[in-house]
C-alpha cells in the first residue's frame, strides 16, 4: 500500500462536467477513472444521483458507478442531494455518499430546494440507513456545506453559520466533514479562521476541502488548509467545473498542480504525476469543447525534479 500523507479525491467527473453541454461518452468517462487510478489517486468522486431531467451529463450514474466499482483499489464515491439519491447509492454499493447542502440558505434553496433544516433532518435519516444496513454493506457518509467561504447571492458567510451546521452534521453522524468553497471567494486568511473554527468544535472527526480557483486563490487555499490540519482535499483534473445555482463559478482547483504542489512540499500523495497528465488527452479527445486549465501542463515538471516518495526513502 502507497504512504499517502495527504488524500486527494478528483471531483472532474461529478462537479467538473455538471455544467458542460456536451455529454461525455460513459466509456470515456470509464477510462478516464480506470487512468486516473491507475496514477495512484485514491479516490474519485464518479457522478451524482440526481435526475437526469436535471443535469443529462448524469444520465448514466448507475453504469458508471458499477463499472468503477470493479477499478482495483479504488474508493468511488457519488455526491448526492437528499434521501432519494442516497437509496440509489445504497442500491449500487458505493463506497461513499457525499451529501450536499449549503451554509447559504439561497443557495440551498436554489440547488436544492428546500430550507437548511430541512437537508440536516434528511441528513440525519440517511445516515440511520446507512447505520442499519449489515456491516459489509455500510458506504461511508459525508457532511458537504456549500458555499461554506461565501456566496454569489448573500456574499461573506457567517463564521457561525458555518459552524453551527458542520456540527449539526457531524452530531448527526457524519464520517466526515467537507467544507467548500463553492464559488472561489475564499482568501487564506478566511481559511485559516473558518477552517480552525470548524476543526475545534467538532473535533477529531475529518475535515476536508474543496476549493475553486474562481479569482485565482484555489492553491493559496490549500496552503492555509495545511497549515489548520487539513489533509484532505478535493481537485479536478485540469481544473474542470462549476455549480449550475452559483453565479461566476468557475473551474476547481486543478488536480494536477495540486498533487505538484504537495509533492513539492515533501507530502505524498501517491499519484504519478508524469501519469496524471497524461489522463487530460482522455478529457481532451472526448470533450474537445471543454476549457481545460493547468500550469503543471504547460510547463512540465522542473529539470532533476525529485518526487517526495523518493525524498522520504532516503
């Protein structure tokens, strides 16, 4: 087994092709997963369970998560609104169930239709199915807050806010705590106040973030969730993505330059990075329309570069 001293999940194929007009052949969407996992990442984030009347991209979650079910070594995990979308990952098997709601209550209006207190009480009844299914059969649950670090309809979120629900979530049993920033508003500083602020109340329960490089602080972000503890985070190759009820957002913080960037900081990750560019090609053969992002792409890995692996063996 790899020595990961951080975990990255890729998001790409849930959050990054959500809004893309152009539906990904599912077999491309297989290979996509199989070479990206065949690069060392741990898990991926394969679709959402949501109707396809709603987003098309998804028209193919079943398919796609029982094939990525049968990818060796891989975590699949699938995002999901409410209870429904979680009787379909119970159906499935998945390994994880991301559950989504936002800190801001238009947004969680706009994306999923109802007030805040409502998603903490489906909340709570998907994790008592979860709990009472037999002990092989259990997927993981996690507790997403949306527009944790701000809003493109209500702006700055309350610290509190933010607060109140990752507790209300984790008290409800959550595995694990994913805080994001939906719309690429957070700066370091915010980070480190809300990220320090969560982590004290709920203790040792895992946290994880989710930035977007909307205004260009996505790795700026990382370095301020590392420094509060955070070892696990959300990216998307190339940088793909954005929320459909979210105003300007634009792509996540791209996968490659984050697993370059901890690598470089002596943290393994696990993943190959000559390997992970070159999953893009799939990406960019399949969906030729689709704006894709990277420095680590452009530039390619420094001259005599040496892997954080390879630094911690010697």
């Amino acid at each position: 087994m790899k020595q990961r001293d951080v975990m990255v999940r890729e998001v790409g194929l849930r959050d990054g092709l959500q809004i893309h007009p152009t539906f990904m052949p599912t077999d491309r969407k297989i290979a996509w997963i199989e070479a990206e996992a065949a690069a060392g990442v741990p898990e991926i984030e394969v679709t959402s369970y949501v109707p396809p009347k709603l987003i098309p991209q998804f028209a193919d979650a079943e398919e796609v998560t029982r094939r990525a079910l049968s990818v060796p070594g891989l975590t699949v995990s699938a995002l999901i609104p409410n209870s429904k979308g979680a009787g379909r990952g119970f159906a499935l098997g998945v390994h994880k169930l991301n559950f989504v709601m936002s800190v801001s209550r238009t947004h969680n209006l706009k994306n999923v239709r109802r007030e805040r207190e409502e998603s903490v009480a489906d909340f709570r009844r998907i994790v008592e199915s979860a709990r009472a299914r037999p002990e092989g059969g259990r997927p993981i649950v996690v507790g997403g807050l949306s527009t944790a670090l701000g809003c493109s309809y209500e702006g700055r979120v309350p610290v509190a806010d933010v607060v109140r629900y990752a507790l209300q979530l984790a008290e409800a049993g959550a595995d694990e705590i994913v805080v994001a920033d939906t719309v690429g508003y957070a700066d370091p500083a915010q980070v480190r106040t809300v990220f320090k602020a969560v982590m004290a109340e709920i203790g040792a329960l895992p946290v994880a973030a989710h930035f977007h490089d909307t205004r260009g602080t996505g790795l700026a972000n990382v370095g301020a969730a590392l420094e509060c503890g955070v070892r696990r985070f959300d990216a998307s190759l190339a940088g793909l993505g954005g929320c459909p009820f979210a105003p300007g957002a634009t792509g996540n913080i791209v996968m490659d330059d984050l697993c370059f960037m901890l690598d470089s900081m002596g943290l393994r990750t696990g993943v190959d990075l000559e390997q992970l560019l070159r999953v893009r090609s799939i990406v960019r053969e399949s969906l030729p329309d689709i704006a894709m992002q990277g420095a680590l792409a452009r530039a390619g890995l420094p001259r005599n570069y040496v892997r954080a692996e390879e630094r911690c063996a010697a």
